[in-house]
C-alpha cells in the first residue's frame, strides 16, 4: 500500500512538477525570476518550516495514519480548487495573478510540512529498516514510468488547449492522482509505538532539541550537508526557464522535460536503492554531489536544446536521492520515540537554506543564469568534501557501537 500511494502521488505530481510545469506556469503568467524561484523556494520551505512545532505533538501519539490521512486530504484541496480558478477565471499574463496561484501553491506545501513527522514516523513504523531504500526505489522508478506518460500528456494539452485552462487540466489531474494515493494509506495497517511525552513544548524547543544537537555529533554533520545540499539546489527551478529562454522554445517544451526528468528518475532510482540498502546512504549523497557538478557545467556547455534535454534525467536522477536517502537517512539516526524529532529537524532548522531558488531568483539580474550554475557547482563541492571527510553513514555508527 505504501509503494502504491507514492506511485500514484509521484505519477500525479509529474503533471505539474515543481521544477517544470509550476515554473513555467508562473513564466506564462508574467513572473519575474525572482516569482519563478519562489516556486521551488515556498514549496521547498512549505514543507520544512512547520514540522518541528509539530513533532512533540506527534511524538505523543502511538498511532499516526488518523492524522496522516486526515491533513493528507487538506493538502490535496488547494490543487482542485486551483483548477476550477484556472478554467473559470480568466487570469492575466501581466504578473498581477501570481499571488493568488504562489498561495495556493504554499499552502498545499505547508499541510504538507504540517503532516511530514507523522507520515515519516508512519512509514517507518511499518516498513522494516532494510527496505526502505527499495520501497522508496520502487516507487521513485514506477511512478517514473507514469510521469513519463505524464510528459506527453503535458506537451499535448498545453500545445491544444487555450491558456490557462490547460494548466487547469494539469492541476485536475494532479488532484485525481492524489486522492487514489490516499486511499491507499487508509490500509496500511499500523501497530502502536512507544511515545514520548514532552513536558511543554517550551521544554522540547529549548531543552530536548538542544540536548539532541549536542550529543549527536554524527547527526550534526548530517544536517551541514543537507544544508549544501539545499543550497546547491539554487538553479534547480530556472533549468527549465533557462532552456525555453535560450534556445526560443514553445511552452509546451516542459512536457518533454518532464519526460527526460521521469526517465531519469527510472533509470537512477533502482540503483540509488540497492545503494542505500546495500551500503548506506552515504554513498548517494556523494553521487548526488558529483551530479549538480556535472549537470550544471552542462548547462552552460551545452550547445543546443536537444542536448540540454539530457541535463533533466539528471535533474531526475538528484530527485531520486533527495527522496531516497534525505528523507529516509533522518530515520536511521534515532529510536521510534525520536524519529519524529530528528525527521523534523532536518528540515525545520534547515528552513532559511530552502530560500536558495528564492536568492537564485533575486541574483539573476545581476550574475544571469551562468553565474547561477556556477555557484550551485561550488556549493556542490563544499558539500562533496564534507560528505567524504566527516559524515559517517548511521548503519556504521551501530555495528561500532
């Protein structure tokens, strides 16, 4: 059930990918780059900012799939009701409508973030520690196949049908996706775990989640790569802009983005699963790194659009990880009473580091989308050398201990 839910989930979010389709729509409804990175960024910073005000709460409870489904049916209604204003409003391209659509967007993101301890301790508690990177791997790989359909379904409605109503088809079909993947989770079944009960949640902020960055070392070099790791992904959202500015391509163009994206998902996925439950997931992190380098040297070589398509399997290939080893790596750092904690810090107190689309946004005017690649190369490569040289992968640290 739960490699079912993230295969519709995934398969439905390729019809309105986050680093292709929203941006585009943000460019066709008269964005500046500055709007188009706030895609990534609020999405990105959606999901991390609220999930450490959440976790004491959710470390209190045994059972967590009540909560899941319930905020996983919130999260899914923002993106309906985007389609009906879509297809019944006529929206301007002057810039004046990105607002209203950023959100929409944000708020489906930060239901997301509301729901992400407790979905992550859900999954761990049902899914055993040696298959987690498969399930995540299998997921990644099938839903890939389903975005890759997903990518000729976007080039023919965007090249067919009149703006903005073809993106409302988009989103519609989003949600559809989205409430099979729900009912999915209503059969998993759950056991109870052990809880943590927290004093107050002035207690857990400012006592137990200090506690917990003092004396976890071996964590705290974790959350320095994650950080790289998020602000190499400053150019990420502007990939997709970037080749329809540069080589004058129509907007339907993103629907074979999304293509090569989800083929590159598939092709990487099994690989970076086998990776994670063979050998840790410290070895993907380092792949993960040596691919921003290459694929954003790529994109400033590069000499024509069908070459450029080649630089979104890579894309694809980085989403793999972040899915695979940055959101299960948290898991393995701590017991079932923990996980919540340490799932949410990874991401709440990394939150300023998911403004990096926003800052990629605001710095194209003054060093252009070269200088942009660039720096995501260099932040890559800060985060590649602390990889190699200080984080231990937490399977390791048990057989030592």
């Amino acid at each position: 059930m739960h490699m079912v839910d993230g295969i519709l989930f995934m398969g439905g979010l390729a019809f309105t990918s986050t680093e292709i389709v929203l941006s585009v729509l943000i460019y066709r409804l008269g964005g500046s780059e500055a709007a188009i990175g706030c895609v990534f960024a609020l999405t990105e910073l959606g999901v991390a900012l609220p999930q450490l005000l959440t976790a004491p709460f959710i470390d209190g409870l045994p059972r967590k799939k009540i909560l899941v489904l319930f905020s996983g049916l919130a999260q899914r209604i923002p993106w309906l009701i985007l389609a009906f204003l879509l297809f019944f409003t006529p929206f301007n391209q002057d810039g004046r409508d990105v607002p209203l659509v950023l959100g929409f967007i944000t708020t489906t993101f930060l239901i997301t973030g509301f729901m992400g301890p407790a979905w992550n301790e859900f999954v761990a508690s049902t899914v055993p520690r040696t298959f987690r990177g498969r399930l995540f791997a299998l997921r990644q790989a099938i839903s890939g196949i389903i975005g890759i359909g997903a990518g000729f379904a976007v080039t023919y409605i965007l090249e067919t049908a009149d703006f903005p109503r073809n993106f409302s088809y988009l989103f519609l079909t989003t949600f559809l996706f989205w409430i099979a993947s729900l009912t999915c989770l209503a059969f998993v079944r759950e056991t109870a775990q052990p809880v943590r009960n927290h004093e107050s949640l002035r207690h857990y902020l400012f006592k137990h989640v200090p506690d917990i960055l003092k004396n976890d070392g071996d964590y705290r070099w974790f959350l320095v790569v994650k950080a790289g790791m998020l602000l190499s992904l400053i150019s990420f959202g502007f990939y997709s802009v970037y080749a329809i500015k540069r080589f004058d391509l129509p907007a339907s163009e993103a629907g074979a983005f999304v293509r090569y994206y989800m083929l590159g998902m598939i092709g990487w996925s099994f690989l970076f699963g086998y990776l994670a439950d063979r050998f840790g997931h410290r070895i993907n992190i380092i792949l993960f790194c040596v691919m921003v380098i290459f694929q954003s040297m790529a994109a400033l070589l590069t000499p024509s659009a069908a070459l450029f398509k080649v630089i979104f399997l890579f894309l694809g290939a980085n989403r793999s990880i972040q899915i695979i080893t940055f959101v299960a790596m948290p898991m393995e750092y701590a017991d079932s009473r923990d996980r919540p904690t340490y799932y949410a810090l990874s991401n709440t107190l990394l939150a300023p580091f998911y403004l990096s689309a926003l800052l990629g946004g605001f710095l194209i005017p003054f060093i252009g989308y070269r200088g942009l690649f660039i720096m995501a190369a260099s932040f890559a490569s800060f985060t590649l050398l602390c990889a190699i040289f200080f984080v231990r992968d937490p399977r390791r640290i048990r057989c030592e201990s």
